[in-house]
C-alpha cells in the first residue's frame, strides 16, 4: 500500500511527509511546471471558444502512469488545496482509493461541492462532523512520537526565564490574546507574541507582524519556551498545531478553547483553560512542571496513527 500526497504544500507539510516516507511509501504528488502550462493552454482555449473543446484528461493519465496506480493505493488531499488549478482532474484519474482531510472550518455549499469525489471526508472538529456528516480524526503532529523526541534534544537550550510563545494571523483575535500577554506580565513571565496582521486586523497591537516564522523558527520557539498559548477562532472547537506542539515538546498551555478538557490528554496540570480557571491560579500554574504524557496517547495525534486510521476505514470502505 502506498500514500500519495496532493496539494500539501507548506514547510511543516512537507517536514511531515518528509518524516513518514522513512517508515512508509509516501511521497508528495506535485504537477511539473510543463504540465501546468499545457493545462494553462487548454483552458484559456476552451474559455476562449466557451466550451470543452479540449480536455485535460490525458495529462493526468500521463503524470499518473509512471506511478502504476492500484486500487490498494490512497490519495490523501487537504480542504484549501484540492480544487486548485489541475488538482481536481488529478483527482478524477487517480484509480485508488481517495480521502479528504478538512482542516478549517467549512459550510454546506462546500459539503455539497465534494459530493462523490471522495471515499472518505475527515475533519478535525467534532462539531463540524456531527453537522456534516464527516468522520472525525485527530488532529496530528508533522512529527511521530520519536521524531519529536529527537528534535527537542537537538533543540533545547537552557533557560531560566519564563516565556509564552504564540504565533498566528490575526483572524479578529488580538484582543483575546493581548489580554493574556497582560495577565503573564503580572506573574513576569514574558510574553513572545506574534500576530500576523490579516483582513480581520482593525487596530495596531505591539505584538503585529507582517509576516509570520518560517516552521523551523516556530518549533524553535515553541520548543525553547515554558508555555504556549493556543486562541482559537470564532466558530473554532477542534485542536491546533499549537496544542499538539505543548503536548509533543511536554510544554504548559494557556488555551481558549474549553474542549480541550474533554480530550484523552487532558492533565489540568498542563492546560489552563482561559475562563474556566481564575486568574489567581495563573502564576502557579506557569511556575509549576507539566506532566509528560505517555507515548501511547501522543501516537493517536501522529502523523503514523493518521495513516493507519485512513488505512483501516478505507479498507472496510472496500469490503463492504
């Protein structure tokens, strides 16, 4: 069996893939630049002449044959890149299995559009499974449980100031979280805050940035600092990178999302959650040590335990 990833594009994307071909055939699927122009080509033909004059079939047959595509294979895709420019015709002529992952937050009209593409629709957020009829998964880490392990050791200096690591675009949150920068300033622990500055920006804050990190520079950080902190967005109830990174790395968070209580991992000792703990709790919390979890509860939340998952429901998917 093998894993064809398609579409995932970013730098911790790729570091996750990256980190699962050394224990499974996977590989990343991306178009050659020759076969993006010749689909360029046919769709301003068509467009031109407003018809199908000219399909694009024989150019995905073609990326695809070298490949000897069966049907125990899987084409795994994700929810932001999968209807980009030749990707859906990839997708069409892909003779294996087909699984979608969402990882933000969608509506009915997008359910509706991915009807009969996919064997299996996957999203992260229970709530947005239960609406939409999606299978729920974990959300994972770009590193297994030993990946993890091993970057820590490579990365982690010494340190004895407390520190509050968050990275992310504003999407209308910058007032949650400058008022947890100004609740750690009262327990002096710092606050390394970067808020990428987005449409949703509506006010200057000390803590924008133009441009977020690159991956490497955030698992630095993240890995260096005491605490993380984890502000979801509105509509939001599914876990982040950020969560699994304070799980991963044994790290404290600060987090408002109040579902996280319900997860396997949940240790109150780890996890404040913004409005359901009191302030005066705060300066003990960040001065106290966080409680590794054992290795069988982050392998559910690995890169690993996201294929073998896929693997079991698409087979069942076969048999039935």
């Amino acid at each position: 069996m093998r894993y064809f990833f398609l579409g995932w594009i970013a730098d911790y994307e790729q570091t996750m893939i990256k980190n699962l071909s050394l224990r499974h055939s996977a590989k990343t699927i991306s178009t050659p630049k020759k076969t993006k122009r010749l689909n360029r080509y046919i769709t301003k033909i068509n467009t031109l002449f407003n018809a199908n004059l000219i399909s694009n079939s024989w150019l995905a047959k073609k990326l695809w044959r070298p490949h000897k595509i069966t049907a125990n294979d899987i084409l795994i895709c994700n929810d932001w890149q999968f209807k980009r420019s030749f990707q859906p015709t990839l997708i069409k002529h892909f003779n294996g299995k087909k699984v979608l992952l969402v990882r933000n937050i969608v509506d009915a009209n997008f359910m509706h559009s991915i009807e009969g593409i996919f064997d299996k629709v996957y999203s992260f957020d229970a709530a947005q499974c239960q609406a939409f009829g999606m299978d729920y998964m974990n959300q994972f880490f770009p590193y297994g449980v030993d990946d993890a392990k091993r970057l820590h050791e490579q990365l982690a200096a010494p340190s004895s100031a407390s520190k509050c690591f968050f990275l992310g675009r504003d999407k209308g949150r910058t007032d949650a979280i400058e008022s947890i920068a100004e609740k750690l300033g009262h327990v002096d622990c710092i606050a390394d805050f970067h808020i990428v500055t987005d449409d949703k920006t509506q006010r200057h804050s000390q803590y924008h940035v133009d441009e977020g990190l690159s991956y490497d520079e955030n698992i630095r950080k993240s890995i260096n600092a005491t605490v993380l902190a984890d502000i979801n967005q509105a509509g939001q109830s599914g876990i982040t990178l950020r969560v699994l990174e304070s799980m991963f790395f044994n790290k404290k968070l600060i987090t408002s999302n109040p579902t996280i209580a319900a997860h396997d991992f949940f240790r109150p000792e780890n996890i404040f959650i913004i409005d359901h703990h009191h302030p005066d709790n705060l300066e003990a919390f960040i001065n106290s040590k966080a409680t590794a979890l054992p290795n069988e509860v982050l392998h559910q939340y690995s890169p690993d335990y996201m294929l073998e998952t896929i693997t079991r429901d698409t087979t069942c998917t076969a048999r039935t």
